[in-house]
C-alpha cells in the first residue's frame, strides 16, 4: 500500500481534487441549494468545501503546467515542442491571474486567442515518425470542440456582437458539442491500449461502459430535469430543459464509450497509456462551459500528457508484447565457471569484487555480482528461470526501483526479427544527437546537455559497437544498464548463452567486461564518487579473458 502511495504525483492528486470540484462545487451546491430562504448549515459547509476545491483545483493544475513547462524548455527540445510549452506557459499564466487579482475584462478575449493558440501548438508539436499513429489522429479531433469554443468567443466579439445568442454564434456552439460527442466516440480507437482486439475483450472496460449507458438511461427516464442542470452545471452542457432532448441518445452513448477508454486506458500496463487516461479525464473534467482559470488549465494540461505520452507509448506496449524467442537453459556448472570468470575479469577494473547466487521458488535463481568503482557502488544482477536468462541489470551508484524518471535514458533499436527492448525509465523529450551512426544505433530522451558531457566521440563509437538493451542516467547520482537476451537484444552478447548452454570450453567473460567497462567510463563522467578516484581511467584497454 505504501509503494502506491508512494508512486502518486501531483497529477494525480490534482484529478482528485478536479473530481471532487465537479461533484461538489459545480453540481451539489448549486442543485442543492433551496429555493428561498436562508440555506442550512451543512449547505453553507459543503460551499466553503467547494469554494476551497475551486481554488484549490486552479492553483494546482496551474503549478503543475508551469512544471512541465519550464521542465521541456530546461531540456533543450525540438524547436517545436518548445515553442508549445512556451505558449502553453504564457496561456497558463493568463488564465491563472484571476485567481490572485481582479482580471480586467480585456484579459478573457486575450486568454481565448492564447488557449486556442496553444491547443493548435501542442497538436502540432505531437507530430512526428517512430509515434503512436491514433493519438497523432485523436489529438486534432479532441481540439477541433475547443477551438470551436475559441471561434464562437471571438466571432461574437468581433464578427456578429449584436447577435451573441442566434445566428452564427448558435451554429458554432452546436457544432462545438457534436464535435465534443464524435470526438468522444472516437477515443477508443485512438486512444485505448494496443493492440485493440485484445483491449475490446477485456471485462472490466465493458462493465463499466455498460453501467454509465444504464445509469445515464435510468436518471434520463426518472429525473431527466435534474439530468438537464447537472450536465450544464458539471461539464457545460447545454440540453433542452421541457423535455428529452432530441440528441439525448447520442450524448449518452458518447458517456459510455468514454467511459470504455477512461477504464481501459486507467488499467492498461504501459505507464504513457496510463497518462493518455489521465490527460483524457482533465479534459472531460474541465469541461465546455470556459468560465474559470481551471476550465482552460485542465484542458491544456490534459492535452500536454498525452502529446508527451505519443512518444514513448508504441514502444511501451510493444515491449509488453510477448515474443517466441528464449534463451537456451544453461546446466549449473557451467554456470558457476562462467560467473567465477566474470567475477575474476571484473578484478581487473572494480574493487572488492563478490558474487553472490541465490535460489527462490518456482525455479527462479538471482546471480549478484557487487564491487565498488572509486567510491561509487556497483552492483550485477542476472535472473534466470529454470537456467534460462531472463535479464541482465547493472547498477552504478543509486538504485530507483520506484520508476523515477531519468534525466537520459538511451536504448539501442533492435531487429524487427528480436521484437523490442522493454522499455526503460521515462525521460523526455527525444532528441538526435548529431552523430549519424549513433542515432541510426539508438533513441535518445531526456537532457541533450547531460548527454553531451557524458559522450565524447570515441564512448559514442564504442556504445554503438558494444550495448544492446538500454542505459539510464539520473544526474549526479546513478548510471544503469539493462538488456534482454533474445528480446530486443541479440541472444549471445553480451553473454555468450549459446556457448555456455552446449557447455563449450570456449565461453568467455569478455564481452560481458567490455559492457562493464563502458559503463565505469560513464560513471566517471557522471557520479562525483566515482569522477573523484583514480580508479577509473577512461583510456583503459578492455580486459582480456580466456
């Protein structure tokens, strides 16, 4: 329990609280309140909740934009993300001034032409080769509704002010909600995990999809007044009051199918798919009514995680995808020989070197190997099953189990024929490093400073002829390597499994070495502990075993 908490962030705290403002403050206050007289008691508490949330709500999305903003122009980007975030920055601090001085009425036609700005700028900047295909179609119809809203706001201020509530104004609010409903119909199949048919199949999606069609059927049948207020009242809109509106199918069937992407996308393995959920749900949270700053925050943050999320979530899932290809058992002798000749080869370049094999249930057995690299710890795991490797996973320095984000993650991109890396911890955003052997070798997110201080030319030259899997970097403090034999990575490097599953004489430690020393040049680059000793020296030979 205390390792989800732990794994909860501001964002997530935020559509909480953004939840709970919709519940309390746009609907069961203004619903509840009684129709003459002073309200009770227990009315006037549950409206300084709700007052408190509405703040609360504003405050909050607008520090977590400014985060993400000064977060992507600190990582020296592509010219176009940048210039979005630079946008979306400009756009949060408009519409957040209200929240702390009386705005003059100039700022709200302002604040339309910066909040639709940035939604055509963030649309844009989620372009791009090596992306998720639906999320590069679904982002332009989630903001064709809001940049409808912008042309409605803006048409009746400077094209037809004397005809504010009919003619083109009332075409474009109409066309704004049926854009909001196809768009919502369209979520599934450009938002929902991948691969598709095995998403649509899951129970959990349906059921609930199912329960919101029945609800929504039910309180329209029995109180369709007080559906009509609290679709106006909680997202904006606006349904005919006598009676059932001639649309209410639709709207209801939009619900649902939304409801379908928000649970499938809330359950789904890979972390960015998670976010493209969450980024739907502001937005569904901020509604269509624009009338407060968390109306347009929540909109714009919701659309920056899931532009964010474009770029890595392809390759999420594709790791998540099992593939044929194994590793071959390799017997227990052989083994052990292979690991005291590591154990030995490492002497050479780590100090106080042990190794160390345990067993646990259901075959599953954990080789450690740790040693230290002028002060910086280091430590080599390797797991099997049933003799089989699964993974190999160095660690120099700190070790982040709880998926920390990294400020350089880099992973080498693998032969359609051995599927892909699982992926490695998120860093954003990607970006080419120059060198054409290098980027044609491997994708690389994060801190193009940081990278450039830690590759000169000749570690680029010998990364790309010596790393499969991926390298993690977290500034200052720890540098990890991970690989997958026979998944994303080819079988035999860099651990000849072959040789050692037939028991041949000829395995040898040195590619495994090699791998290592690399790394211990890295960590001198990057860790004060290890850059502070003599122990490592970058223009070391690599060690050779036999």
């Amino acid at each position: 329990m205390f390792k989800r908490l732990a794994g909860l962030t501001a964002v997530h705290v935020l559509l909480l609280v953004a939840l709970l403002e919709v519940a309390i403050n746009r609907v069961a206050v203004p619903m509840l309140r009684p129709e003459g007289g002073a309200p009770p008691r227990w009315h006037t508490y549950l409206d300084y909740v709700g007052l408190f949330l509405f703040y609360f709500a504003g405050t909050l999305a607008a520090l977590v934009l400014a985060q993400r903003c000064w977060h992507a122009v600190r990582s020296h980007g592509p010219r176009r993300t940048l210039t979005a975030y630079v946008i979306v920055g400009i756009t949060a601090l408009l519409a957040a001034a209200p929240l702390v001085i009386d705005a003059p009425a100039a700022l709200s036609i302002t604040l339309e032409l910066a909040f639709a700005a940035s939604v055509v700028a963030v649309t844009l900047a989620s372009f791009g080769t090596q992306r998720d295909v639906g999320i590069q179609v679904g982002l332009p119809v989630v903001a064709i509704p809001l940049l409808l809203h912008g042309a409605n706001v803006l048409g009746a201020t400077f094209v037809w002010p004397d005809n504010t509530f009919d003619g083109p104004g009332l075409v474009l609010a109409q066309a704004g909600v049926i854009a909001l409903c196809l768009a919502a119909l369209a979520t599934p199949y450009c938002f929902a995990p991948r691969p598709f048919a095995r998403s649509v199949t899951r129970a959990t999606p349906v059921l609930a999809a199912v329960a919101v069609a029945a609800l929504g059927a039910l309180v329209a049948r029995s109180w369709y007044p007080a559906l009509a207020k609290g679709a106006g009242l909680a997202i904006g809109i606006e349904l005919a009051p006598a009676q059932p509106d001639p649309r209410l199918g639709m709207y209801l069937l939009a619900a649902a199918t939304l409801a379908w992407t928000l649970v499938s996308c809330g359950i789904a393995a890979s972390a960015a798919r998670r976010a493209v959920g969450v980024g739907l749900a502001l937005i569904v949270l901020g509604g269509y009514a624009f009338k407060w700053p968390h109306h347009y925050l929540l909109p714009l943050l919701g659309l920056a995680m899931i532009a964010d999320a474009v770029r890595s979530v392809r390759d999420d899932e594709r790791a998540a995808t099992p593939i044929a290809s194994e590793t071959p058992p390799i017997a227990d002798p052989a083994w052990a020989a292979y690991i005291a000749l590591v154990t030995q080869g490492l002497k050479r370049t780590l100090g106080d070197v042990h190794s160390l094999t345990t067993r646990g249930e259901a075959g599953i057995a954990s080789t450690t190997i740790v040693g230290e690299a002028g002060g910086a710890a280091v430590r080599l795991r390797i797991e099997r099953i049933e003799g089989s490797v699964l993974a190999l996973d160095i660690v120099f320095g700190r070790d982040f189990e709880d998926g920390r984000g990294a400020t350089l993650t880099m992973w080498a991109i693998a032969p359609r024929a051995l599927g892909v890396n699982p992926p490695g911890p998120p860093a954003a955003p990607m970006f080419k490093t120059g060198d054409a052997s290098f980027d044609e070798r491997f994708k690389t997110r994060g801190s193009a400073p940081a990278f450039a201080r830690l590759f000169d030319d000749g570690l680029r030259a010998r990364t790309v002829a010596t790393i499969d899997g991926w390298i993690a970097y977290w500034e200052d403090e720890s540098v990890r390597y991970r690989v997958f034999p026979g998944r994303g990575a080819p079988l035999d490097h860099p651990m000849p499994l072959s040789d050692l599953a037939l028991g041949r004489a000829s395995a040898t430690a040195e590619r495994l070495v090699i791998v290592i020393e690399l790394l211990v040049d890295l960590a001198a680059r990057g860790i004060p502990a290890a850059r502070a000793s003599n122990v490592i020296d970058a223009t070391h030979e690599p060690a050779e075993l036999t």
